[in-house]
C-alpha cells in the first residue's frame, strides 16, 4: 500500500527553507538594484560590484579576515589535534568539561576576558591578539570533532603496526593520521568559516591594523545598509556556493573512483 505523503511536514519543511533561503534571494537581487535605497527599486545596474571592486578598504579588510583565520584555524588544528589524542588515550576525568566550558560561555563574556587578559599581559590589541583569541575558542571546537572520530578507530589497527615493527610516532603518521584525515579537514574548514564570520570576540579584541570584514561591513551599515554591502554579501554568498558545489563534486568522483 502507498503511504499518504504527509503534507504538513512538507509544508513545515518548505516554509523553513523559505525562512533560511528567502534573506539571501533578497539580498542577491538588491544587489543589482540601481537605487541608492535598498527598499526602492529602479531597475538593474552592476555599478554597486564596479564600487566594490575599486573599494579598497574593504578590500584590505578582507585580506585582514583571511591571515587571522588562516593562521588561528592552523593554531586550532594543532591544538585540537593533541587535545584529541590526550583526551581519548589518556583518560582524564575533568578534563573534557573543561574543555566544553568555552563553547557554552557567551561569547561577550570571552570577548571582554581575552580583552582584559591582553590587557592585564601589556599585549597591544591588534592582528595578533584576535589570532590569538581566534585560536583559543576554535582549538576546543576542534578537539571535539577530531576526538569523535577518534573514538571510532579501531585499536588494533595501530597495535598491529606496532607488532609488525613501527615505531609509536611511524604507527601514528602511517596508519591514525591517515584515518583522522578527514575529521581534520572538516574540522579545520569548520574553525575557518568560524573564525572569518566572528565578530563579538574580534570587536574586544582588536586594535590598529587588526579591522576584519565583520568589523568593516558593521563600520558601514551603522548608517543604513548600502548597495556595497548587498555586493560583498552576494558575493561571498555565490562564493560560498561555489565551494559547496565543488566539494560536493570532488565527493561525487571519489565515490565514483
């Protein structure tokens, strides 16, 4: 017998993709609105992306995002990593609560403790310090996804290189390394995407030099949002898909292989 489709669910579903869908459609089409207001339409016009592209602030604003997440989500996974490791072999009772506190404590809070931390050690606010508070909310992030699927590593794949004549770190370079590939470039590629869209932890903790695009893009709509900023969210949007797109494609000719 053919079940009965369940409309509502349907419904719900679809009017949740809507809710999630429907503000970034709005923005890619205001994009190209030629109004200076966002809300009056008068017609289609590219110069909004001609302004961005010759919009050097943001620019270099952006080249700021990438080096802090670039360099906090390579810190991260390093940290992560040998979190991992210690957490799952050496079994320390305490010690993943305490790890699970900086993912639960509100992010304002961090914010004004790195900022005080940094203080308190005469560090000056810059590139360096959101690095460096970047790195220390990712890093237990991290330590998490790494060790789930750390947990689901068969034992004795690494005890029989061992038996067969490998040294600890050759057994883990060769055999566990292999195995937790995977969950270490998602989990790096998680610590990126969070670290360039922070903006409470790098508002406390920045400086001169230290103007992410979170911190530009708030900088520019606190008079109204403009058509540059519907571009660069465009863009980054269409950005984003293009990576989804690809990584999906690279999934599917593996499979394939």
């Amino acid at each position: 017998m053919r079940r009965e489709r369940p409309v509502l669910l349907w419904l719900i579903g679809g009017a949740g993709i809507a809710f999630l869908y429907l503000p970034l459609i709005v923005i890619v089409v205001l994009s190209f609105n030629e109004a200076r207001l966002s809300m009056v339409w008068q017609g289609w016009t590219l110069e909004w992306y001609v302004r961005l592209w010759h919009d050097q602030a943001l620019w270099a604003s952006l080249v700021v995002s990438l080096k802090i997440a670039a360099w906090s989500t390579m810190a991260a996974t390093a940290v992560g990593l040998c979190g991992a490791l210690a957490l799952e072999r050496g079994r320390r009772p305490g010690m993943e609560t305490m790890l699970l506190l900086p993912l639960v404590v509100p992010e304002i809070m961090m914010g004004v403790g790195f900022m005080l931390l940094f203080a308190i050690a005469h560090l000056p606010l810059g590139v360096t310090t959101v690095t460096l508070a970047h790195t220390a909310f990712n890093a237990p992030l991290v330590t998490l996804l790494i060790r789930a699927r750390l947990k689901k590593l068969d034992p004795a794949l690494e005890e029989a290189a061992l038996d067969l004549g490998a040294t600890p770190w050759q057994a883990f370079r060769w055999v566990t390394l292999p195995l937790l590939r995977p969950a270490i470039v998602g989990a790096a590629l998680l610590a990126f995407t969070v670290s360039m869209d922070d903006f409470l932890v790098t508002f406390f903790t920045t400086g001169p030099g230290g103007t992410t695009l979170p911190l530009r893009v708030y900088s520019t709509i606190r008079s109204g949002v403009t058509p540059e900023v519907n571009a660069l969210s465009s863009a980054m949007v269409l950005a984003s898909m293009a990576f989804v797109a690809l990584a999906v494609w690279l999934q599917w000719e593996r499979a394939d292989r």
